[in-house]
C-alpha cells in the first residue's frame, strides 16, 4: 500500500482566485484522511491536482516517495469517486466495474470475477447487468466505489461522493466506504464538506479554509481542541463567547459574572488580553434555579428549546452571552423559555483562543 | 380521448400536406392518364436509365452524408471542446444556422464561379498544372457531393453539438482515471454514447441530399440525371411531360426512404439499448 504526500501544492485560476496556497498533507499507508472545509476552499482542486486533471503552480505530489505531477492522469494508479453521478450510461454495473481491467486487457473471465466480487463487495450483486439509470443514486456511487477498485489503484480518492444523495443513505453509504477501505486497507484522501461525515469515518481529519490547512489530527483532536477559530466554528456547533484573561499564571479567564479556570490546553495569553473562549453545547451544563441551594453557574433565562431527539438544544442568555447547551430531553421537560436557570461551563473542556 | 386534443392541430396537418398528398401520389403512380389502374409507370422505372438515376441519386447522397457527416462531426466536437473560446461557439454555431439552409441558385452560382469548369480556384489550379474536373460541381457527382456538404456538414454540426454537450465530463475524467487515453475514451464511452444521434443526423443529412432538387437543377439545368431532376423535367415539361412516369419516380423515392427508415430504426433501438 501506498503513502501519499501533498508538498507545497500551490494553485491560481485566472488573475486573483488562489484555490490552493501551499498545501502540505500526508495520507499514511492505508490511512484515509478527510479533506474536510467550506464550499470553495479548495478541496477539489487538490484532489484533481492529486488525480492529475490539473496541474499545479508550484508543489509535489509524491507516492511513495515519487513524484507524479508530471504523470498523465491515465498513468497515475488511482481510483476516483466523482460527485456526481460519473458512471457510464452505455454499460451495466458490471462493465462500468469491469471497465478499468478491460483497459488494462486482462481476460473475459478474469474481468467478471473480479467485478462480481467487487460488487457482493458493495452489496449489488444482484443488480450487475443493470445500467446506471436502472439504479439509484446510491446504487450508483456503490458501483462507482467497485469501479474506482477494480484495478487495485495505490490510492482511492473521492470527491463529495454522498453529497447527491439523500440523508439516511449518506450514513449508510459512508460507513460502507469506510468498511470497504478498512477491509482493502487502500489510502485514500476522502473530500467533504459535512465535518459529520469526516469526523465519522476518517483516521485524520485535514480542516482547509481558503485554501490553505488549518489543522490536521484525528477526529477526536479536532473536535476537542480546535487550533484556530476557524476550525473551532466549522467543526460541530460551538458557543464563541468573550473572556479576559484574569491570571496566566493560573490559567483562569474572567466570563461575564465566572470567573473560571481553563483545563486541558497551553495557555499563552498575557493578564488582561481578550480571549475567545469556545466550548461545546454538550459541554454546558443549564440547571432550573429552584433546584435547591444556589448553584455556582451563571444566572439567565431560557430563551429557545429546540428537540433534536436524544439531546434538546436549549438557548440561554446570561451574563456570559448567549449561550446553546445540549441537555438530555428528559433533563429539558423542565426547561421552557422564559425559565430562570443557572449556566455552568465544564472547565476541562474550555478552549481559549485569540480572537481572529 | 381528450388527451389527444393536444394533437389535433398537428394531425390535420399531416393530414392534409403530407398523408393526403402521399396517397395521392401512390395511387396515381398505379394509374395510367385516363385514371385507370396500370403497373406499367412503376415497371418502367426499373428500366436502367431510371434505375441509374436512382443509383446516382443514392451515391450522390451517400457521398455528401459522408462529407458533411465527417467535417461536421469534428467541427462540432472541436466548437464544443472546452478549450475552445466562447466567440468561436457562438460564431460558428450562428453561421451554421445560416450555411444549413444555403441552397438552390446562390449556392450553385458560389461553386460554379470558384470551382466550376472556369472557376477562380480551378483556373488558379490549372495555372499550377493541376486540373480540378473531377470536382466540378456542374458535371460531376463527386463536385456536386461537395457543393451539398456546404449545407449538410453546418446540419451535422447543429445536430450533433447539443449531443456532444451531453457527454458529461465525469465520463471523460472516469475513463481517463481508469486508465483510458483519449482514443480508448472515445472508442468505449463517447461514440457509443452519441451512436444514435449520429445515426439520426446521418438519416437527416441523407435524406436532405436524397430530396433535394434546386441546388441540383441549377447547376446542371435540364442534363441532370438525378431522380428528383428526372421529377422535375417530367412535370414541367421540358424535354417531355410524363406526370405519371414522375409519380412512379416519387413513389419509389418513398420506398428507398421508408426502407431507409426501417433500418434507421433497427440500428437505433439496437444502438440505445442502454436507454431502456
Ligand atoms: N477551473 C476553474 N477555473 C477558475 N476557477 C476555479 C476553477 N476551479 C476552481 N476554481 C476556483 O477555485 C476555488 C476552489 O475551488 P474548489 O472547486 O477546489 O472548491 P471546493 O472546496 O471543492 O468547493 P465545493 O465544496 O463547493 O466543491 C474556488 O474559488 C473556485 O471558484
Ligand atoms: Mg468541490
């Protein structure tokens, strides 16, 4: 299996647009990493740079070590999932899978066991001399997945490949394309812009903002300690909320009426400096105030209670700012707006970072 | 049956210029000039004058089909490549338009000054020591074929843009990733893919050429030896009136056609197989 590294990539289009500015990521072998940032940062760029249908200003594309930039795309080894629906309508699902080994001449017989076994592979055995308008849209990202296989490329890159389709098929299909990578242990670079999808599949997670990497780590690491603003706001929901340093030396932010100590991270900032203090919804702990003796949190009134299923999103105001809290539902049967309650911050989880 | 109300319009139309019209003709084509029922009209034009103006229509149209079918399949592929710059699409696209329904005396007149037996390119030519006769345009089929290219390669391409534009560039950059060329993309995905609109377009080039009279007729005057020429002299008479003989010629143009139809047909379904 194959290692594969971004050096440096650089890409302009035309005066002015910068798609790519010195992008450096590696994929480990039979690792897949995410390519995870908002809609025009760049992620397609960088795969079609890595794929070969475009070339960069400046920058390496090295497998294992080798660079490929100069390598027609036909040459490099790779498979690619497009985003749309890419696979041939003038042939079933079985020779769309069989098209890259009829290619590369092997033989009729040879060409039929592998898409057969390809496609059990993605669940669509039955559905081999279909052709692609016989099948759904995620049949045919499952046969576009086996096709981009058939040949046993060193790396599989997919561009938004779920993007087209529908909510519940997209949690099905991308916990298949992890099982399936899993199972073939192929290194792949996976682009999307939904940071569920990435956090839920990838070994690493790549955050790109304006084409260039804002973090990479795992998808615990980014989730839980964001490195820069952007990554703490685009990655899950986040309360962004004002603070000022109180002591560095104890680590303590001063928030509204808290004054609170900030756990698990460096902490740099001078006495005085203003901070952007993030923390997560599941993080933030709202009590109704008639709840016995008076709880250290901050005081505020609910103002939104929003059902999500298992958890209920509640909003409150209070000397903090206005702050989302995910509580259990049940929990949230005794919150309504208007409500008087007390808002706690779990500290181990507060991150502090200069605002942008 | 109100829902084929929509349809009247159009059905009467057929009606009356086109199903009324061809019955017409049919049946005169079994009648003699007094209205009673001969097979002598139709058995005449199997005599071999007539059977070699069938064949000289049909090679006339197999050639210029060819002709405009080739340049207007790679003028249509090179205005639709993304590379192209826009002016060059809608330019050429626009004087397509215009070049497509460029027939009759102006167009004859347009090859016959350049390429004609004292044409600007053929005295050019025959200043240089090399003789153009074998394409001219007023006496040999292979001149005329070109002069009808004029209009069916800017047909070809009109037809064929939208279907190259419906070849998606997923498919290309699929094929490519896969590790197909160019030439391997085109063999396996693109033509297969457009086989039954260049079948279509073919049918409609061959029949335009098949069908057409003016641009013919004026070139050649009454000498031609095409069907539809034939059709034409033996209605307006100038060399003999024989409107039954025409209507026999006409009939068996609607037979080649129908033929032609039938078969257009099989190789489509065969063709769009992948469509059902
Ligand atoms: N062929 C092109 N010509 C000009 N500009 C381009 C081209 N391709 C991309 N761009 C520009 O480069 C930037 C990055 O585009 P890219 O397609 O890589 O974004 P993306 O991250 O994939 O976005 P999305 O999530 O919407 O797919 C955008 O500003 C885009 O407009
Ligand atoms: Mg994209």
């Amino acid at each position: 299996m194959a290692r594969l590294e971004l050096r440096g990539l650089r890409k302009q289009f035309g005066r002015g647009v910068v798609a790519l500015d010195r992008l450096d990521l590696e994929v480990g072998s039979g690792e897949l990493v995410s390519l995870l940032g908002p809609s025009g940062c760049g992620k397609t760029t960088a795969l079609r740079i890595v794929a070969g249908f475009e070339v960069p200003d400046e920058g390496e594309v090295l497998v294992d070590g080798v660079d490929v930039v100069g390598l027609p795309a036909s040459r490099r080894n790779m498979g690619m999932v497009f985003q749309s629906y890419s696979l041939f309508p003038n042939m079933t699902a079985e020779d769309n899978v069989a098209y890259p080994l009829r290619i590369r001449r092997q033989p009729k017989a040879e060409r039929q066991r592998r898409s057969g076994e390809l496609l059990a592979m993605v669940g669509l055995a039955t559905q081999a001399d279909r052709y692609p308008h016989q099948l759904s849209g995620g049949q045919q990202q499952r046969v576009a997945l086996a096709r981009a296989l058939a040949h046993e490329p060193a790396v599989l890159l997919l561009d938004e490949p779920l993007s087209a389709l529908d909510a519940k098929v997209r949690v099905t299909l991308r916990e298949e394309v992890r099982r399936v990578q899993l199972e073939l242990g192929i290194t792949t670079l996976y682009v999307t812009h939904d940071q569920e999808e990435a956090l839920a599949i990838s070994d690493r997670v790549a955050v790109m903002s304006e084409g260039r990497l804002e973090q990479v780590g795992t998808p615990a690491e980014v989730y839980a300690s964001p490195r820069s603003p952007f990554v703490a706001s685009f990655v899950g929901t986040v309360n962004r909320l004002e603070a000022t340093v109180a002591s560095r030396a104890e680590r303590t932010v001063r928030c509204g009426e808290l004054v609170l100590r900030v756990g698990a991270e460096d902490f740099e900032h001078p006495d005085g400096t203003t901070v952007a203090l993030y923390v997560r919804p599941e993080d933030v702990t709202v009590r109704p105030l008639t709840d016995g003796p008076a709880p250290a949190g901050a005081g505020g009134t609910v103002r939104g209670v929003t059902f999500l299923g298992s958890v209920t999103r509640v909003r409150v105001d209070c000397s903090l700012g206005s702050v989302v809290a995910d509580v259990s539902s049940e929990e949230a049967l005794h919150l309504a707006p208007g409500e008087a309650v007390s808002v706690e911050l779990d500290p181990r989880r507060l991150r502090t970072l200069a605002p942008a | 049956m109100l829902r084929y109300l929509g349809v009247v319009p159009l059905g009467a139309y057929l009606l009356v210029f086109l199903l009324i019209p061809t019955g017409e003709l049919v049946v005169d084509a079994f009648r003699d000039p007094s209205g009673t029922f001969t097979l002598s009209n139709v058995t005449t034009i199997f005599q071999a004058q007539y059977l070699s103006s069938f064949a000289a229509s049909l090679e006339l149209s197999a050639l210029a089909a060819l002709f405009g079918g080739i340049l207007g399949f790679f003028a249509a592929t090179a205005v639709v490549h993304p590379n192209a710059p826009r002016l060059v699409r809608s330019s050429v696209t626009t004087f397509s338009g215009m070049a497509a329904n460029f027939a009759g005396i102006p167009l004859a007149f347009a090859f016959t000054s350049t390429l004609g037996a004292t044409g600007v390119i053929t005295v050019a030519f025959r200043h240089v020591g090399v003789s153009l006769a074998a394409v001219n345009p007023d006496a040999t089929t292979l001149g005329l074929a070109l002069v009808y290219t004029y209009f069916e390669f800017p047909l070809m391409l009109l037809l064929l843009v939208p279907a190259l534009d419906g070849l998606k560039r997923e498919w290309r950059e699929a094929a490519t990733n896969l590790g197909a060329s160019g030439f391997t993309y085109w063999r396996t995905v693109a033509l297969p893919i457009l086989v039954p609109s260049l079948l279509g377009a073919t049918v409609l080039l061959f029949g335009g050429a098949f069908s057409a009279y003016a641009t013919a007729y004026a070139l050649s005057g009454s000498t031609g030896n095409l069907v539809t020429e034939l059709i034409g002299n033996l209605t307006n008479g100038n060399v003999t009136v024989d409107p039954q003989l025409a209507y026999a010629l006409a009939f068996g143009m609607i037979v080649i056609i129908t033929v032609l139809m039938v078969i257009y047909g099989l190789l489509q379904r065969r063709a769009s197989r992948w469509l059902r």
